[in-house]
C-alpha cells in the first residue's frame, strides 16, 4: 500500500483524524463505474490483468486517482457495451461515483473523467482506440 494518504477535512478532537489512502478511493470509483449500465468494463493496466488471471480480483483497475490542493481529481478509463449511449453513460458514470465517494468518505470530487477507450461487443470482442497513459 502506498505511504500516501488523504486526510479528510473532519477531524474529530476527542477521536483524531480520519486518513483515506487513494487506493480506497480508486477501489470505490471502480465499483461505483462498474454498476452502471452500459459500462462493459474497466480498462487495467498490465499487471492489473495479470494478478487477475491468477484470481485476485482489482477492484480500483482502470482507475486514477489525483489528490491535488484543490481536491480529489478521478480519471476512469471503460469499455462501453455497443449500442450504449456514450454521453449517458459517461454522465451516469460521473453522477454514480461522486455519489458514492461522498456517501462512503464525506469527500466531493472536484473532477470525475470518463475516458471511453474501446467499445465491447457482444461476443466479447473488444475494439479499442486509446490506451490507458
């Protein structure tokens, strides 16, 4: 797990303080992505797709994670189902993981971007333009 942290803003005198790592934040955008409709998957990188072929499972693959001074910044790179409203989803995708980081962190991203980097098509065949940086 990475050193880095993110303190939240509610710290509580009599508890201490509340730190979130990124990885929890990327876990949470991931399954929050994952859910809508029209999102075929995620988009890993390398060893993402290799420690899934041995089982473990990367909730937080195709995730990015930025924690700047003026906020949390969250880029998601999907596979879209062919015949999914690209715009619809991207927004659905956007609205479902702020709503969800907030619900489970009590933090607002200041940026959520989608980056549609292939289409899936029903026999699982991928078409893709964009790689993940």
């Amino acid at each position: 797990m990475s050193e880095h942290v993110f303190e939240t803003e509610q710290v509580y005198p009599a508890l201490g303080k509340v730190e979130i790592a990124p990885e929890v934040i990327e876990v949470i955008a991931g399954i929050a992505a994952s859910e809508v409709d029209g999102i075929a998957q995620m988009r890993g990188n390398f060893a993402a797709g290799v420690a899934e072929r041995f089982g473990k499972k990367h909730h937080g693959k195709g995730v990015k994670v930025d924690l700047r001074d003026d906020g949390v910044v969250i880029d998601l790179y999907c596979l879209v189902q062919f015949g999914a409203s690209i715009p619809n989803v991207a927004k659905k995708v956007q609205e479902n993981v702020r709503q969800a980081l907030w619900n489970m962190t009590g933090l607002e991203a200041s940026e959520v971007n989608v980056h549609i980097v292939g289409i899936q098509f029903e026999g699982g065949k991928q078409e893709q333009g964009v790689v993940e940086p």
